[in-house]
C-alpha cells in the first residue's frame, strides 16, 4: 500500500535588519518593554509558551526555566519580543482538499531587526499520496491569503514583507532588505509508512523530500541531490528518522512517531514530531538573526565605520550565542541543522569573533 499523508505542519521564517538600530538596541527600552510582558497594556509578550514543552528558549538560555529569566538575562541573550497582536491570516486558496488547513502568523523584534514566522497546518480527512501532498504544498506556499490589517489578498512573501514593516513601526526601525524565507516542514502523521534505515528510503520519498525542502514548482523533473550529502544527524542518530536538508529548507520525517507505530515504543508521543519541528523553526529564526547581524558588522568593520557601544555590545553577544548554537557549548541547543545553516556565513562570523572575541575558538 502507498504512503498517505495525514497532517503535516509547515513553516516560513523570514528575518531582516533595520538600517540602524531600533527601539530595542537600548537595553534600558529593552528592559522595560520585557518587564512589561506580563501587563495586560504592552505590546510584547516573551517569546515562549508555558502552555507547551517547546524547549529551545530553555535551552538557548542555558538551562534557565523560561519563568525564571528577567530582563537582564534575556537582554544578554538577545531574546526576542513577540508582538501580542499580529492579527489573522486567511487562506484565500478555496481548494483545501481532503482535510483543514490552519494559518498562524507571528511576529518578533530584536534590538536591530526583525522576523516574521508564518506556519501552515494541514490536517486529512483521508490522506494523501506523497506526490499529491508535495504539489498541495507548493501550491500553498505560492498561493493568495489575506493579512486581516490589510484588505487586498497577497501572496505569503508579500504579506510577510507587510508583517515585518508592521514590527518595524512598533520597533522604529526602517527595513534594510526582504530575504527568502527559511523553510521547515514536518510530516506528522501518515499511514503505511515502513520503518526503512534512512539510507535506504526509496526514490518517491527521497523525491518528496526534496520537493519540500525546495518547493520548486517542476520538482517532478529536477536534479536531486544525494541522499548521503542531503541527511543530517538526528538526536540520538535514530536509524529510521529523517532531517533532510538542501540550501535554507528542512523536512523533517520521522516515521516511527506517525500513529502506525505509536504502540510499539515506550518513548513515542503524539507532539513529538511538531514540538521537534516548533523548536528547529525557532532555532533557525534566532542563528538567521545572529548571522545576519555579524554579517552587517563584519562588513561596517571591513568598511573602516566606528561601531557604536551598542553595536559592539550586541555583537559581542551574537558572537558567543552563534558559537553555541553551532555546538560549541553542548548545554545549550543543539542541532545538526544550525551548522549546516550557519556554515555559509562562518568566515564573516569568524572574522568578527577574532577581532571581537580574540581568546574564542572560531567555528570549525
């Protein structure tokens, strides 16, 4: 019998920087609107859930229990804010086949920049083949929605562009650039799903994951890379789960937490796969933000431009909390993801970690 897809979440990450500092970069302002997370009258939240067992936050922030970090220590960290009213977004594409489809917004602020997370979740009446699902998503990801403080439909990067502007009004600062998004995508459930060593998945499923890392219309007819350069480890090195990895896109397939084998296993659970899938997206918004910005001041430092207090503050965080995040400090979170991500900007990050951090090891 052939694979059938049975939900599956999906989500879009984009990152900018501002021009110049914003609100944020003073950590007097920063403090303050952090204290004030808690007050019905703010308009930021803490970036966490104590609703859920997502534990990136927990982990970035060495151990710390999320309830347990004041201002200072989430300054020190460059955590985010989480804007409280971000509004709805609304599926313009009338043809959700076989299932529901739910579309969640939100939207960050750092000290010098900005990041929008829009997710996509899909849940089956009856399933889907592979390839019906690969074409279902890209058509999701191309498709038209409406932002509810906006009238006119757009398509997602458009309405993500409109999403970070908004923060950047609430953060004063002006946008420097709109990048593509960083993708990353769980299947959660499906049925008839063998228990196959991920080295030797077949070509329909390797050709799927594909489609999903990319989300290139003409999947069906593209050049695909090799398995043994697109797999990256799992936790643990699990023999049948998947984290396939091309360029900015992960998918994420692990086949032993669908509902078929649940039973079978003492450690399965039925959130594990969008918890796991919840913590990489918020692991690759946060190494997106800290790259970026030592990228910026790599280049103002290569530029002869005097950095400002702030600036060298900040990047000095950034440089140890990106060493961290690529597995320097096996306390903090850890995922074979963030190197890959990070290792197209590691010469730029290096050369301000000598010059900013000279006794720090410089990424490998």
């Amino acid at each position: 019998m052939k694979v059938k897809v049975k939900e599956f979440r999906c989500s879009l990450i984009w990152v900018s920087l501002f021009r110049q500092g914003g609100m944020l970069e003073k950590n007097v302002t920063y403090q303050h609107e952090f204290d004030n997370t808690d007050s019905s009258s703010g308009e930021w939240s803490a970036p966490w859930s104590e609703k859920n067992r997502v534990s990136f936050w927990e982990k970035y922030l060495d151990g710390k229990k999320n309830c347990a970090v004041n201002s200072t220590k989430a300054a020190h960290c460059l955590v985010p804010l989480r804007a409280k009213d971000i509004g709805k977004i609304i599926s313009m594409n009338n043809d959700e086949i076989n299932g529901k489809l739910f579309v969640y917004g939100e939207g960050f602020a750092y000290p010098h920049g900005v990041a929008c997370i829009i997710t996509l979740r899909w849940q089956a009446n009856d399933g889907l083949l592979l390839e019906e699902v690969a074409d279902f998503l890209i058509k999701l990801r191309y498709g038209y929605y409406q932002w509810s403080k906006r009238i006119t439909r757009s398509n997602l990067n458009d309405i993500s562009l409109e999403i970070l502007n908004y923060l950047s009004g609430k953060n004063r600062g002006e946008l420097y650039e709109h990048l593509d998004p960083y993708t990353i995508t769980a299947i959660v459930d499906a049925d008839n799903a063998k228990l196959t060593e991920k080295q030797n998945m077949d070509k329909n499923l390797h050709e799927f994951l594909h489609a999903i890392s990319t989300f290139n219309k003409r999947w069906k007819t593209a050049k695909i890379s090799k398995i043994e350069d697109a797999l990256l480890p799992t936790k643990g090195n699990q023999k049948y789960d998947v984290l396939y990895a091309y360029r900015s896109g992960r998918s994420i397939w692990l086949p032993e937490y669908f509902h078929q084998h649940r039973s079978s296993s003492e450690r399965k659970s039925i959130q594990y796969i969008s918890h796991y899938q919840r913590n990489i997206t918020l692991a690759t918004m946060q190494a997106a933000y800290l790259a970026l910005f030592l990228k910026r001041i790599n280049k103002q430092m290569k530029n002869g431009r005097n950095l400002t207090a702030e600036e060298i503050d900040c990047a000095q965080i950034a440089a140890g909390a990106v060493a961290r995040l690529y597995g320097a400090c096996r306390k903090s979170y850890m995922s074979s993801s963030l190197p890959r991500q990070l290792q197209y900007v590691k010469d730029e990050i290096n050369a301000v970690r000598s010059r900013i951090i000279p006794t720090g090891r410089l990424l490998g």
